[in-house]
C-alpha cells in the first residue's frame, strides 16, 4: 500500500480522512460543525433528489395504471361496437323480413281486391243491364214525373153534364159547399163524351197540400142537397184505379157482411169502427 502510494505520490481520499479523524486535534465542536454540514447538504441536495426520484417512479406507475385503464376502455368501447353493429344488422333484418312480409301480404290483398272488384263490376253491370234497361228507366221517369203532375188534380164524379156548362163555375160551387176557395185552374172533362155515362170533371190545384185538404172535408158533401151523389177523389193512374176499385168491391162484401160495423177506406186500406163509434166521430166533427 505505501509502495502504491510512493509510485502515485498521493494517499486515497478515504486513507487522508482516517489519518484526519485519528489525530488528537479534532474537538467535539469541530465534529458538531461537520454534523452540520452533513445536514445540511442532505437536507438541501439529496433529499429533494430523493423527493423528485419518489415522484418520477409515483408518475411511473400511475402513468402505466392510466394507459392499462385507457386500454381497457378501448377494449371496452370496441366491444359494445362490436354489439351495436350486430343488433344494428339483426335489425336491419327484421326490417327487410317485416318489409318483405307486408308487401307480400299488400300484392295478396290487392289481388284479391281486384279480383272481387272485378267479379262484382260484372254481376252489377249484368244486373243493372237487366233492371235498368231503357225501356225500364223511361217507364220509371215517366211515372215519377206522371205522379208529380197528378199530385195536385183532383177529380170529381157524379157533376151534371150539359152543353152550354161552365166547368170552373160547377168546381168552384161544390169547393165553397165544403167551406173552401182556393184557385183552380185547368178545368175540363175527362174522356170521350159518351150519351149513357157522364164524365168525371178534372181541375188542379196550387199545391198538393191543398188537394189533401179538399180530400179531407170532401165527405162533408154527403149531407149537403144536390151533392150526395157527388164524389171527390184524388187523380189516380191506371193502375191504382184498378187497385182501388178491388178495394171498393172488398168494402161492399165487408159492409154486407157485417153491418153493424162501419168500413171505409183510409190509407188506401179498409178500417172499420163499429155503427156508434162512427156516428159519435161524425157528431163531434
């Protein structure tokens, strides 16, 4: 060791320092001294070395917890992408099922709606090529019309005949007999004058209502002289003068048949009452 040192001429740092600490010199405030610079350079240099070396492996491992968090939520994240995509296809399938379905069933349908569309156009054109023929829909018209025009004439049988006659004045005479006076136009004889029979007067009225009031009171000519034979009824067709002189025939067999009860005919159907109940009812009107 002395040989090293003569060959180097100088002694270890460390050897000086022994041969320093060993000599008697060194006093205990001198050792304080150095205490105290000791302190103070760990206090001033190695500890903040130490506190920045602390926080450098602190950084370390919570930057390496953060990086393993972040890629766990990716991971995380493309995994409920991964979901979304598949429950995105699966309903896009469903879509295109229900698509395909509603349109099958819409082509099902209007096939069959055409096709009972169609069935039903020709039974209704076949239908109404029967009913409503030409001929059919004139003859309707015509008696619509003719019903029309007949609804407010009046006819009256049993009126005297005579060449020099004046038919507005006759009407007017038996009308005020029943205590009415409306206007009357259109008077005349209804038929081929014959010399065995005498022909039923026509005339009409402003309104319907109005011959429905004449009808009405007509039944008041019965009591009054020179009028009992006179009778008013309303301008019916053919037809329904066919009808309503069966029902005339059908009054005479039930009045025969039971005289105590009283027949007319109302509504064109035959009602009765009995004998007093009719002459109360005509007593009291």
């Amino acid at each position: 060791s002395s040989g090293i040192n003569a060959e180097y001429g100088a002694e270890p740092p460390c050897v000086a320092q022994k041969r320093k600490l060993d000599t008697r010199s060194i006093t205990k405030d001198k050792l304080i001294e150095w205490l105290e610079n000791a302190c103070y350079l760990l206090d001033t240099c190695a500890i903040p070395l130490l506190q920045k070396a602390a926080d450098v492996v602190e950084n370390t491992e919570h930057g390496q917890l953060l990086r393993e968090k972040v890629d766990d939520q990716k991971t995380i994240i493309e995994l409920q992408q991964k979901l979304l995509d598949s429950k995105e296809e699966g309903l896009k399938n469903v879509e295109t099922l229900l698509q395909n379905v509603v349109q099958n069933e819409l082509k099902s349908v209007q096939t069959t709606v055409k096709s009972e569309i169609k069935s039903y156009s020709s039974a209704l054109t076949n239908t109404c090529s029967a009913v409503f023929s030409e001929k059919k829909i004139r003859a309707a018209v015509k008696s619509a019309t003719d019903k029309e025009d007949r609804s407010r004439n009046v006819i009256i049988y049993g009126v005297e005949e005579s060449d020099t006659e004046v038919i507005p004045e006759k009407v007017s005479k038996i009308l005020q007999e029943i205590g009415e006076k409306p206007i009357v136009k259109d008077c005349c004889r209804v038929g081929a004058k014959k010399s065995t029979t005498i022909r039923p007067v026509k005339f009409t009225l402003s309104s319907c209502d109005m011959v429905t009031q004449v009808l009405r009171k007509a039944r008041l000519l019965r009591s009054k002289d020179g009028f009992k034979s006179v009778y008013v009824c309303p301008d019916r067709t053919v037809e329904e003068r066919r009808a309503y002189k069966k029902l005339i025939i059908e009054l005479k067999l039930k009045r025969e048949a039971e005289p105590d009860k009283f027949f007319t005919i109302r509504n064109n159907k035959i009602v009765s009452n009995s004998v007093n109940s009719q002459a109360a009812s005509e007593a009291a009107s």
